[in-house]
C-alpha cells in the first residue's frame, strides 16, 4: 500500500463509525437507515484500501482489530475537526446556526441552566444544545478531552488542563424536615450534627467533600446511609431518613416552596463550596460556544445572591469570580 496518500470517502467512514458505536453492521445500517449490505461494502472498500481487516465478524456482532482502533482513533478526530470547520462556518451566518455542547452536575442543570438557555435561545432560535448530566469530576474530565464546550461543577478538585472561566461561593449547609428542632437553629457547626442520623454524600458528590471526614471524626457512628446523589440525599431527607449536609443548589424550589429546611453551617472547617463554569485552556469556542459561555458568566452573580438570598444571608465578599483563572 502507498504511505503517502490512501483515498478514501467520508461516507464509508461514516459506516465504519458507527459500526463501532452500534457494536454490528446490522444496527449500525438501522441507526443511519441503510440496508446493512451498503455499509458492509463500504467497509470492505476501505479494508482493500488499507490491505487489512478493520473488524473481526462474529456471529454477535464485530470486533475492531488493532488496524480498526488506529483507524477509530483518528476518524474521532476527523469527526471533531469536521463540527469546527462547521461552527466556524456558522460563525459567519452571524449565529443562525450552531450547536454548544454542555455537561453539568444535575442540581445546576435544575436551577442554574434552564432560564440562561432560554434567554440565550429567544435571540439565537437557530442554535441547537446538548446538555449532559454528569457528576463534577466526570465533568471536567469531558472538558479537559474537548467532548464539551462548558462544563459546569460543584468544587472539583483543580486541574491544571482545565479553566476556570467563573465561579461563585455558594452556601454550605444542613437540609432536614421542615418542622425539625434541627432546622429552627439559625445556624450550626459541624459538631452540633454529632447524634443526628446523617445521610453521607459518597467521596466525589460535588467533586469533593473535605467537610465529610470532619463530620466523621466527630461522629462517625450516625452514618444511616451513603449515596453519590445529592437528589437521593434529599427525598431520603424528605422521608425522614435523617440529615444531610449539601448546597442550595438543586433544591432552590423547596427551600423557595419551604418544604425543606436549610441551615447553613458555619465553621472554619468547612469552607464554603464553589459553583464553577469551566472551559479548556487556550480552546477557541466557535460564536455560539462564546456567547453562551458569557451569558452564563453574567448570570452567575445574579443566581448567587438568589442563593444566599435563600439561606438568609449576604453574598461573602470576594465571593464571586467572573474572571479566568
């Protein structure tokens, strides 16, 4: 086979693809609306090309070779170079059309996201979004290998391959029953939740729980029961299970409705958490990715105060950052 130049058409390389993803040519042919025989020949097109076999057929589906994965590899990044060259081309029709690519933790998807999307919507109708709900670490791991535009997280731990394009500190505190003698305090310190049945937040709820381990060395034994879902926290709060410590967000509807208690801590060994917007360094968003990411950047102060706003008390000084860094 000549190494300087094999030729090959986008279309095969389509079937090829999404043979991969399907897991057989057959699913791959429904999910593209092909007759399966089409996209078997395509691949054996590139197979002659190439002079090797791309998949080993079996009788349950195909299984890449390793000539297959070197070819999976770069078609994803064929794939990824393709939806630039297009924003960059929508960019030109002055954003009426495009796509931004979001992932966010479900509480943030909840009461952060929707109102900034519509707004962002009512003046851009021609751009398409995909939201997905991932936990804060799982986030900024799609932010730092480009699978998204903007992530936004709970106090994930730093990375030195992701940005942060925003963020804001957000109110830390106990969520119990309304009508809990817990829940009358004003205030609380992690040692007062010692005694209480506590509903623990998993290692990585949030992206971090350094609050957790002090919580357990003062009271280890009043663990009822571990969950990675800060929604799960809640209802299981609501039935009465015990307590949780968490943020407002996510559940900025029952505290507005008050059927929920919230009692923020305060306590210098549980320092306020951040929600942050994050970006990949030095990436360069198409219009719509730019645009969305500065409209978040204007919303977030708002949505802090509404969130302090909620517990009762003022934002912190210094407590919101719009800047990089």
């Amino acid at each position: 086979m000549p190494a300087s130049f094999v030729h090959v058409h986008l279309v095969a390389l389509r079937y090829f693809s999404e043979t991969v993803r399907s897991g057989s040519m057959r699913q791959a042919a429904e999910h593209l609306s092909v007759a399966a025989s089409a996209i078997n020949r395509q691949i054996i097109k590139l197979e002659d090309q190439l002079q090797c076999r791309l998949f080993e057929r079996r009788s349950e589906g195909v299984r890449l070779t390793a000539a297959g994965e070197v070819l999976y590899q770069y078609v994803q990044r064929l794939d990824q170079d393709l939806e630039r060259a297009i924003a960059q081309i929508d960019d030109l029709r002055g954003l009426r059309r495009g796509h931004v690519r979001i992932a966010c933790e479900a509480g943030i998807g909840r009461d952060f996201l929707p109102p900034v999307l519509a707004a962002f919507h009512e003046d851009h109708p021609g751009v398409t979004y995909s939201v997905e709900i991932k936990s804060a670490l799982d986030t900024l791991a799609q932010v730092a290998a480009d699978e998204i535009d903007i992530g936004m997280a709970m106090m994930p731990p730093i990375r030195s391959d992701v940005q942060i394009a925003s963020r804001a500190e957000m109110p830390l505190g106990v969520i119990t029953r309304k009508g809990s003698a817990l829940g009358e305090r004003a205030a609380l310190r992690l040692h007062d939740i010692a005694g209480e049945r506590f509903i623990r937040a998993k290692d990585g709820m949030g992206g971090g729980t350094t609050w957790q381990q002090q919580i357990e060395q003062s009271a280890p034994q009043s663990s009822v029961l571990e969950t990675n879902s800060p929604d799960i926290m809640t209802v299981m709060v609501k039935a009465g299970l015990g307590v949780g410590v968490r943020s407002p967000i996510g559940i900025v509807n029952d505290l507005e409705q008050q059927t929920l208690a919230f009692v923020p801590i305060h306590d210098p060994l549980a320092p306020y958490p951040s929600l942050g917007i994050y970006v990949r360094p030095q990436r360069l968003l198409s219009s719509a990715g730019a645009v969305m990411l500065e409209l978040l950047k204007d919303a977030l102060p708002e949505f802090a105060a509404r969130v302090w706003n909620l517990t009762g008390q003022p934002v912190p000084p210094d407590g919101v950052s719009t800047g990089a860094s």
